[in-house]
C-alpha cells in the first residue's frame, strides 16, 4: 500500500486541529529527557487539548527517546487514559520506526494511519521525512506522489512534516530537512499549498518561502533555545499548536503553552 492511499473525510464546515509532536518518552513512566518527565508533559498536553475539543489531532513524530516498542505502548496508554473524543493522526520523526508505530497501535481506533484527510474547504497530507540519518529527506519517488496528491484536489493542501525546511539560526539546523528549499519550491510551484508544519525544532517559529506559510510547533517534553550554535535546552513546559479553519476557509493558528512562562 502507498504512504497517501488511506484517505480520511472529516465532513464538517469548520475545523480546528491540534499538532503536537515531540514527545520522546521513555519505557518507564519515570524516564526524564534533559531532566523533563516525559509522560507527564505529554499527559498535561492531552489534557489541555482535549478541553480545547478539536475535530482532530496529528501528532508530528520523535514518540521515542528510547527507541523501544514500551514507549510506543506509553504513548497508547496515555491516548487512551484520556478517552480522547477525537481521531489522533501521525507522522514519523527521526527517533521513530514505522514498525513500532503499525505495532503499537494496532487495533486502536482512534490511532489512525491514514496520511491524508480530506476536509470542507483543505486537502492535508503527512509526510514522511525520516531518513537515514537524523536530518531529514524527501526523494524525488517520494515527492511525486506527493504532487500527484496536490495537484489531483480540487482544494489547497496543507502540509504536515517532521522536519524543519529552512533554517531557524540554531543548532538543530545540522539535522534540518536537507532538499527542504527543493521541496518547498516544487509544493509552491504547484500554486495549491497555503502551509507547511512541522515539529523537531523543540520551539515555535514561523516564517515563510514564496507563498508558503511556515509554522515550527514547540515540543511537549523540552525546548530548544532559539538563535544560539550551541545545543541549550529551556524547560519552558510542554506547548502545541491549533489551527483554526471557519467556515470560509480562512485559517489561523496558534501556539498554545501548557504552564506560565514568567
């Protein structure tokens, strides 16, 4: 089956999505990243999310810090203890194994594998940017099908990702999207993609390329210190962001932080 062939329809005028993403959790629910628990972050954050009530959720990869199938069966857990009242979508970050994940959430029904979603007024589609290394990569197979899928709609896509496409001035930049200008560039060429998200900067940012909005969503475990070549990490509390779509198709978005920032 190909990455795009499971489509989900969310038949509804109006929609608000949560994207959080970066949660790194541990097998034991003690297990600490850069001395952040974090179960606990992720658990505060499904909590703050569902009293938003959003139509849906995508979670934007790196689940694991320690690349084992009991973080995977973590993550369950908690989707679950929250009786979450809305379908979760995911992507792979660069910790991640797609096998983890297939095994995971087997048979879970509101962990869904579809990788894009079909909406009122947008297309979204979910990319896979794992590659080899931690830095990210679209391939040239890869990337048609995803101009197939945005050129086949009748609507504007939105597109979710791992990795970040342009640089933030950071030390994260050494495992940045690495053709992320080339993708950007195709996705702008085809005149129907308004946004681009992504996690794995651990903070928020946005920006934009051509006519392509650009949004970075902080982590749920630890945050990055913006504008610094060192690796520094802030414990800011967990954040995610919302994006709103009214009825006329207007979009807007917000980052929401979890704990006072004082």
């Amino acid at each position: 089956m190909d990455w795009f062939d499971d489509r989900y329809q969310i038949n509804k005028s109006s929609i608000t999505i949560a994207h959080f993403t970066d949660c790194h959790l541990f097998a034991e629910n003690s297990g600490e990243y850069f001395a952040v628990n974090t179960s606990q972050a992720l658990k505060k954050t499904l909590k703050d999310i569902k009293a938003k009530k959003p139509d849906l959720a995508i979670f934007g990869g790196d689940l694991t810090q320690d690349h084992t199938i009991a973080s995977y069966e973590r993550f369950v857990d908690l989707i679950q203890n929250e009786q979450l009242d809305f379908p979760v979508f995911w992507l792979p970050g660069n910790h991640d194994e797609l096998e983890m994940f297939t095994a995971a959430f087997k048979d879970q029904s509101n962990l869904l594998n579809h990788k894009c979603i079909d909406t009122a007024h947008f297309q979204i589609l979910l990319l896979n940017s794992k590659s080899e290394t931690p830095s990210g990569f679209i391939d040239s197979t890869e990337l048609i099908a995803i101009k197939k899928q945005i050129n086949n709609s009748d609507k504007p896509t939105i597109i979710f990702a791992h990795h970040h496409p342009l640089v933030v001035d950071g030390s994260i930049d050494k495992h940045i999207l690495n053709n992320g200008e080339q993708l950007l560039t195709e996705l702008n060429a085809t005149g129907k993609v308004t946004l681009y998200v992504h996690g794995h900067v651990h903070n928020e940012y946005e920006s934009s390329y051509l006519d392509v909005d650009i949004c970075a969503t902080p982590a749920t475990s630890i945050q990055f210190k913006k504008n610094t070549t060192d690796w520094q990490q802030e414990n800011l509390g967990p954040g995610y962001r919302l994006i709103n779509i009214n009825e006329q198709g207007e979009l807007s978005t917000q980052v929401i932080w979890i704990e006072s920032r004082d």
